[in-house]
C-alpha cells in the first residue's frame, strides 16, 4: 500500500491486481485492475471480522502445507494468502 497526498494504491505484486482509493464527496472512489478484485476481497475479509467479533490475533492459526497457506479463524471464512 502507497499513499500519495489522499490518494491510496494497493497492489498485489503476485497477481498484477491494483486497487485506487480516492477520496469523493465524503466517502472513496474505488477503481480496481487486474484478475483479483483487491477492494472486494479487502471489504469481504472486514466484514468476516467485524462480525467475529473483531477477535485478537492470538486467536487466529496460519496452517502452511504443499498446496499454499491459509489464515484460519473458527469465526471466519479461511483466507487463503498468495504464494510468491
């Protein structure tokens, strides 16, 4: 994540996937690029949390094996994080 004066860009160096934040009219004008759709995923991922309950990192496991990485909670969807 850069941030230059009010404007945000995520990027995923994996994929290729951008996401632009820009500030509008109160809220945030969003333009997404590339296979993943970085926003979409980021607000799904909040989501889950903010319904868990917002639980503390303790209370999450990372499980690593040959197929990947998932970041596990037993409140929340797993989430599976890239491989470089």
């Amino acid at each position: 994540m850069v941030t230059v004066g009010e404007v945000v860009h995520l990027v995923d160096a994996v994929t290729g996937s951008a996401a632009t934040l820009t500030p509008a009219d109160g809220g945030w004008q969003v333009r997404e690029g590339g296979p993943v759709r970085l926003w979409e995923r980021i607000e799904r991922v909040l989501d889950a949390y903010d319904t868990a309950g917002a639980p503390g990192p303790e209370t999450f496991t990372l499980h690593v094996y040959d197929g990947g990485q998932h970041l596990r909670h037993p409140q929340m969807p797993g989430l599976p994080l890239p491989r470089p």
